[in-house]
C-alpha cells in the first residue's frame, strides 16, 4: 500500500545542491537501522487502522490524532494526511522526518489513537 505524501508541505529546498539538511541526511542515512519485519507489520497495521478510523470520524469534525508526547510534554495534533504520510514515511525510510507542527490546533477537532480504537470497535460491532 503506496500513500501519497501529500500531508506534508513540500520541500523549500528540493533539489537545490547548497541545502543546508543535506549533510543532516547523510548522517541519518547511515544511523538508522531497517525496521524489523514486526515493526514493519505494526506500521501497516496502524496504516489500515487509521484509513478506518478517518473514514468513521472525518466527516464527524474530527480532523486526526492528538498525541502526548513522552519526549516534550506537550501535545502533537497530527492531521490524518500528515500521520499517513509519516507512517508510511517510517515503512519506506525506517525513519520519520521532522515537520512543522499544526498551527493553532483546535483540540476539540482531535483525538487520541485509544479513542478512535473504542469508536471503531463500538461502530463496527453494532448489531
């Protein structure tokens, strides 16, 4: 399953040889490790999990997922396109990338990964 990256903003320096990040590429290149073929399963796992949980929750305002973030303290609101991009950034690259965070979030229109599993489960196995 091939995702677009369409959630992220395009690159200010794409294809320019002076970009400064480039040398930042060539050291992670060589730091980070491939994902084991479990964590490669997690991610496209959480791939399908989150198209089902955007298709039951978008049209209800909810516009991705809020995360707390163990690192900073604070609280990533991640719009779906954005968090599908970065998964499959993650499946493709063995890394994440860095991005701009939303600019002034609306935390009603987020939730947690935990609450879009509950609603889903609640949806799905009606009777």
């Amino acid at each position: 399953m091939d995702v677009a990256f369409d959630g992220l903003p395009p690159d200010p320096f794409a294809g320019d040889p002076y970009d400064p990040a480039l040398s930042l590429d060539e050291g992670a290149a060589e730091e980070h490790e491939e994902l084991t073929e479990e964590e490669r399963e997690e991610v496209v796992a959480d791939l399908a999990d989150l198209a089902v949980y955007q298709a039951l929750l978008e049209h209800r305002g909810i516009r991705g997922i809020l995360v707390d973030c163990a690192d900073c303290g604070e609280q990533h609101f991640h719009e779906w396109n954005l968090l599908r991009s970065s998964l499959q950034q993650l499946l493709d690259e063995g890394q994440m990338r860095p991005h701009e965070p939303a600019f002034d979030p609306d935390p009603a229109h987020y939730v947690t990964w935990e609450y879009c599993r509950g609603y889903a489960d609640a949806a799905l196995n009606e009777d």
